[in-house]
C-alpha cells in the first residue's frame, strides 16, 4: 500500500504542523494556523483523502463539495485530489487534527462501513455520533496519553463517510454579515463557557433577533445554540476527565453545568457512559500514581 504525502508540510508560512503517527495508509498531523482577515487565502489541493478534526478556532472551508463554517468538533471532509481552500475572513487562527489516508486505504474503511467511497459534502457538524472520537483525537494532543492512533484513524474514518453519507448535500448562500456574525458567537462562547449563555444574550452579539439568529446558526454550525453549547462543554469535560486528576464534581462545574446530577445525565447521552466509567481504573490508578511520586 502507497505511503501518502502528508498534507501539513505544506509551505504555508502561517501553517505549522507536527506528524502525531503514521503508518501504511494512514497518517495524522496536529496543525495550528495563526492566519487572520488580512492573509490572502490560497488554493490548495488535498493530497489524500482528508478527515479533520476542528479542536479549536474557526475558519471558512471552500470545496467541490460546497462551503462551510468550520467551528470546533466539526469534522472537514476531503477527496483525494480535491481542490480546495480556507479563509479566515472573521477571525484568528485555529487548530486542527488532520486525518490523512491514502484513496486505496479509505475505499477499504468505507466499503466495510457500508458506505460511499468519495464525500459528496464538505463538512461534517459536531455530530452526537462523533463525539467520542471527536474526544478521543483531542485527549491525544492535549496529554501524553497513549492513543492508538491508527484505531482512531479507522474508526473516524469508517464513522465519518458513514455519516456523510446521511446528511444531505445541498447547501445554502449565506450573507457574509450573517456569516461574520455567527463566528463571533461560536468564537465567544468558546472563551465563556462557564457563563450562562441565553438565546437573547447570544443574539445580541450577533446583532440579530432572536428568531433569526436561531435559524442562521444552525444553518452555519449544523447545530442549534443549545446544542452546540452543550455539546461543546461536554467536550472539554471528556478531555480533562482523561488528562486530569480533578474530582468529577469540580469538572462538572468548572464545564458550565450546575450540579453533577445533569453533568452525569448529558454526558452518559452523549457518551454512552457515565463520566466514572468514562475516565475508567486505568486513568484513576494513573492519578494516584503520579500524587504517590509527587509525595515521594
């Protein structure tokens, strides 16, 4: 099987990468990208089929496939020779991990997962289906964790052309005011999540009504504000349970929920388990370890 040329090393000066793993088929990069309204975006072209994690920051995504707001724990989609490219028209900077696989490699992943073997969408929101690997890729390059990294390639992979296969294609024109708007919200409610944020706040920010900011954001995000919310501090809750030693009942509430009650609700929905079960033995004897050295 063909080694794949890895899509990060591209030489973009606001573009740095670092290769996480790699092996036959497959590889996975973390990118940060510091380009702002005043870089000129360029054309590029996806190398191998392309599966990225947005981790952090915001950024429009332009393919045959469509356009896109990508926001954090959407999922950017690419075909092999696909031409594409990103902007960061309303704002600064974001941070991505990119799963890259070679066209031979991913055919295979999809033809198992019963599904199409090129993305017909550009996009994948922040899907409830995805989440736990979505958490997964973050634990990875926030922690020196041991992640399985081609495990996570393959499910993502297999998960991601399963679900884009259900979601329709079609896309709509939105105003680059509507646009701008909506970017400043999901970049504000990434720095204040531990803040009650109302629908009526939210809207405000975005100079909108109510009414229109609630259909505009989910046409942009592929979420209501709820859920992205929601989802969003259910997250960061699933990356510190896993890279640290704090008790649940303090995550809970440093993630925006009011009592661990609701906290262990949502995340066993979201997760399939229960925040205990989530951070499991292994993760709580590796605590209890690191305090006994520490004491030592």
């Amino acid at each position: 099987m063909a080694k794949i040329a890895i899509e990060s090393e591209l030489a973009v000066p606001t573009i740095s990468s670092r290769v996480l793993a790699a092996g036959e088929g497959w590889a996975v990069s973390d990118i940060v990208c510091t380009a702002g309204p005043r870089d000129r975006a360029f054309e590029e072209n996806h190398s191998a089929v392309s599966v990225s994690v947005v981790a952090g920051g915001s950024f429009q995504y332009r393919s045959s496939g469509g356009r896109a707001l990508m926001t954090p724990g959407s999922v950017l989609l690419g075909n092999a020779g696909q031409s594409f490219e990103c902007s960061h028209e309303h704002g600064c900077g974001d941070h991505c991990i990119a799963f890259q696989f070679t066209a031979e490699f991913f055919e295979e992943i999809a033809a198992d997962a019963g599904a199409s073997r090129n993305f017909r969408i550009a996009r994948l929101p922040y899907l409830r289906s995805l989440a736990p690997l979505i958490a997964r890729a973050c634990v990875g390059i926030n922690s020196a964790s041991e992640i399985s990294w081609e495990e996570l390639a393959v499910d993502l992979a297999g998960a991601s052309s399963r679900a884009a296969d259900e979601l329709p294609s079609s896309f709509e024109s939105v105003p680059a005011g509507a646009l701008a708007r909506v970017t400043r919200v999901v970049r504000r409610i990434e720095q204040s999540l531990t803040e009650p944020l109302s629908v009526s706040q939210l809207a405000r920010e975005a100079r909108l009504s109510p009414f229109h900011f609630l259909r505009t954001f989910e046409r942009l995000t592929g979420l209501t504000p709820h859920q992205y919310i929601l989802r969003t501090r259910l997250r960061k809750a699933a990356v510190r349970l896993l890279t640290e030693p704090e008790r649940i009942l303090d995550v809970a509430l440093d993630s925006g929920f009011g009592d661990v009650s609701n906290f262990n609700r949502a995340f066993k929905a979201e997760f399939g388990m229960s925040p205990r079960a989530y951070r499991g033995p292994i993760s709580s004897r590796r605590w209890i370890s690191q305090g006994l050295s520490s004491a030592g």
